[in-house]
C-alpha cells in the first residue's frame, strides 16, 4: 500500500461533547469525514482510529455499520494508535486527518500528498506559518517517520497529537510546508465549539443539496455572498486542544 489516511475520532470532548456524533443532514459528522476522505485520489485506504473507552462504543458501532476500517487503542497516546494501525497496514506514506474536519476538501488533500512526494520531504503539512484555513489541515508523513516519533517521543502532548515531535525536530526530519494565503488562514472550518457547529450547519444548508461534497471554492464563494459569515466564530482560538495539552506537560 502507498498511502494510508487514518481520522483520529473520539466522543470525548471538552469543548463539544459528542461532536462527531453531531447529525448534519441525516449523517453524523465522522460519516461526512471518512466519505470525504475516500475521495481523495491519492488515498488507498481510510482507517478511523478510536479509543477503547465505553463513551466510545457509539462511534464504534456508527464506523462498523458503515462498514469503516477501524481500530482502537489508547485514548491518550494517539501516536501509538497511528503506530499500530501503520506497523500493521504497511503504507509508505500517512494522512492524518482529524475528526473536526466535516468540510475537508480532498482536492486539498490531494496538493499535500503531491507536494509531500515532489520535494521527497519527510514530513508535509498545510497546518504551519501561513496555514490553510483551519478545518482543511492536512499532515503527510513517512512510516520511518511515524516510527521515530513513536519510539523518541516523551512528553504527554507529543503523544496525544501525534506529530510534534516531528515537525519540530527538523535537523532530524525534511520538512515541507505548503502556505496559504494569510486572508484564508483567518478562516475557521473546524468543528470545535458550539459557534463552529452554527457556521457548519449553515455551509452545509447552503451547499450539500447542490453539491454533496463542495470544497474550498464553494466555500469561498458562499463567503463572498455572506461575508458575516465568518464572524460567526472568528472569536475563537485555533489550536487550543494542543495549547491546553502544552499546559499539562509543564
């Protein structure tokens, strides 16, 4: 196999709970997800890796009604969840693809694992300096990659979100980072907060019946038409997950 995607999903949030359990037009957010992943062009197979918690038995049971590859392992070290499911499926190449994300484009998807193979780089991501907006984050990395992390990897926040050690130990990995434009990059797809799931519901309103899986340019044209659109949670932080395991290792 050549590229594995694998969607890390779990109930638990703090911020929204149950968010990938959200229903938008009669599927549930991790439906939405791993439907728009398979689309992708680059992508051989998806795998949703889970945690083996009792809250998460309801994403477990919607992935195997649907049919998802899917794998569960420790709610905490989300590294070792990507370690196991890639020592086992043997890709040269691993998407990461969070759970928040019910509007990523694979077209985008697409650009990162292009770019990644281009500059024959280590480790790819559209998710630093001027970033893609957040919500179509996308993270390529080499097996041997993922393997140094899982084994090198110490600190708690390393562990839960899977590529730090990565992408800031550059003098060990070639590094490759697409840009975006920094009007784009102020632009907030995810699905985090009770204010996310309002802009989500209305994208969706606005553009699912014309085109079930409409990407960045009808996005942008739809925020363009509705330029309040974005405000509607322009307040909040991106990354905070991350910024609040930061907190933890201290």
């Amino acid at each position: 196999m050549n590229t594995l995607a694998i969607i890390q999903a779990r109930t638990g949030s703090t911020r929204l709970p149950g968010k990938v359990l959200k229903k938008i037009f009669n599927k549930t957010v991790i439906e939405h997800v791993v439907e728009r992943v398979n689309l992708a062009k680059k992508i051989d197979k998806v795998f949703v890796a889970t945690t083996h918690r009792t809250e998460d038995l309801p994403l477990i049971k919607i992935c195997v009604d649907a049919g998802f590859n899917i794998f569960c392992g420790s709610e905490k070290d989300v590294l070792d969840r990507f370690y196991q499911i890639a020592k086992l499926e043997k890709p040269k190449l691993i998407v990461r693809i969070t759970s928040d994300c019910p509007v990523i484009d694979p077209d985008i998807i697409d650009l990162v694992i292009t770019q990644h193979i281009c500059n024959n780089a280590d480790y790819t991501s559209n998710t630093m300096n001027v970033p893609f907006p957040d919500g179509q984050d996308v993270e390529v990395f080499s097996f041997d990659a993922l393997e140094k992390a899982w084994k090198n990897s110490i600190l708690l926040s390393d562990r839960e979100h899977v590529t730090p050690y990565i992408k800031f130990n550059k003098e060990s990995f070639k590094l490759h980072f697409i840009e975006s434009t920094k009007e784009l990059s102020l632009l907030r797809l995810t699905l985090d907060e009770e204010a996310d799931l309002k802009l989500i519901e209305i994208i969706y309103n606005n553009l699912y019946e014309k085109n079930k899986y409409f990407g960045m340019k009808e996005i942008l044209t739809l925020f363009n038409e509705q330029p309040e659109l974005v405000n509607i949670n322009s307040m909040l932080v991106r990354e905070a997950g991350y910024l609040k395991s930061l907190k933890e290792d201290a």
